[in-house]
C-alpha cells in the first residue's frame, strides 16, 4: 500500500530468524538429561601442553634408550681384549698400544673386510682430540694400501726407538698422515698408522705397539706389532 505525503508509511513486519535452540532445550525435547560442557573441551591450550610434554618425553626417551644401545662409550672399548680374540682366531699377532701416555682413548675397533682383505683396526683419540689407528691385514695389497693411506705419496722415512723403519706417506689436501710398515717376512702383517695426529704423535703411537698372543705354544714374546 502507498502512502501519502504527511502519513506515515504502514510499517511491515520482518520474520524473525530462527533461534538456534541450547543444548539444555535440545535435552529436554529429546527427553534426556541436559549435559555440561566436555571436560575436554575446556582448557583446550593447556590439554595440548600436557599432550606435547608427554610425546616430547617418550621422544627423549627412545633417543636415549636407543643412543646407549647403538653407540660405545670410549672407555667401554675393550681393544684388548678384542686384539686377543681376533688373534686367537685368525693366527695373526693383532697389535695394540700399550702403556700410552694419559689422554690417549680408545675409540674404536673392530676386524672386518676391507678392500678385499680382513683388517684389523683400532683407533684412538690423542689428548688434543685428534685421531690415531693401528690397521693390520696379511698380505693385503696395493689397493688396500692405498685406501689405507688415502692415495697418499712418499714423503720420507722414520725409524722408531726400536729400530722399525716406517714410510712416512701423506695425502695431499686429506689432513691425513700415515707411517707404514711393510713387512719383512712372510708371516708378518703390513701396518699401517694413520690419522690426523701429528707425525710426533704418530711416532708415539707406534712405539707402544705390541703384538696379541695367538696362544700358539712356543710363541715368542716381543714389542714389533
């Protein structure tokens, strides 16, 4: 309908917007009992905190767990041990260092095949951290040779307190130093002491090798690895 100037125009009512009914509303239509609200659903954040510093902790448990399992400390190395064992096995007189002054540590060892020959390596941490092997093989070759020594090249001769005379070799660019003896009869092992220890430190090392009885009867004792 219109309206004319000066009367007010005939207001026409609005339809109401449905009213969502509350859960206490919805209950009673249904004829059960109106609940409160979740428990879970209040405090959101703080379930997520408690949530996350659970998770977090079984995280830091397995790391732990499975840290200690995979890894080995330094001082649970046994070098000797294992230079014993392995000696007794193959024939072959193993060296270790012995009696080597405070800071050395063990860090590694273990007799596995490399380049095509079964080789014995232990390795050691020098007390400025650098690092330090002793790796033995029978007859290896020059393929394992040069592994060994990182393709490394000549660079002169030393000769330890007990007379052994070791090939100084070192690799170009590699930080690696390698003393190397070759071995004068047919029985004996090719060694090989290489790291990133100094030549004085490798030197040291050297002199403290000692060989691993086989437990063969008549065996004789010595200090040459």
């Amino acid at each position: 309908m219109s309206s004319t100037p000066g009367e007010s125009a005939e207001s026409v009512p609005r339809p109401q917007q449905p009213v969502e009914p509350t859960p206490a509303e919805m209950a009673a239509q249904q004829g059960v009992p109106a609940r409160g609200a979740s428990h879970y659903a209040k405090g959101t954040a703080a379930n997520m905190a408690r949530s996350m510093a659970v998770i977090i902790a079984i995280a830091l448990a397995l790391y732990f767990i499975s840290g200690r399992t995979n890894g080995q400390a330094p001082d649970t190395v046994d070098v000797v041990g294992t230079a014993q064992h392995h000696a007794q096995q193959s024939g072959h007189p193993f060296a270790y260092p012995e009696g080597l002054p405070d800071g050395w540590a063990p860090s590694t060892v273990r007799y596995a095949s490399t380049s095509g020959a079964m080789t014995w390596n232990a390795g050691y941490t020098t007390p400025d951290d650098e690092f330090v092997s002793v790796k033995q093989a029978a007859d290896p070759g020059e393929e394992w040779l040069a592994t060994q020594t990182h393709d490394s090249g000549t660079v002169g001769e030393l000769t330890t307190k007990d007379g052994r005379e070791w090939v100084k070799r070192a690799a170009d660019g590699a930080g690696q130093r390698s003393l190397v003896l070759e071995p004068t009869a047919s029985e004996e092992l090719t060694t090989v002491v290489t790291g990133s220890g100094s030549w004085a430190q490798l030197q040291e090392f050297a002199e403290h090798l000692v060989p691993a009885s086989t437990g063969a009867k008549g065996e004789s004792s010595g200090s040459s690895p």
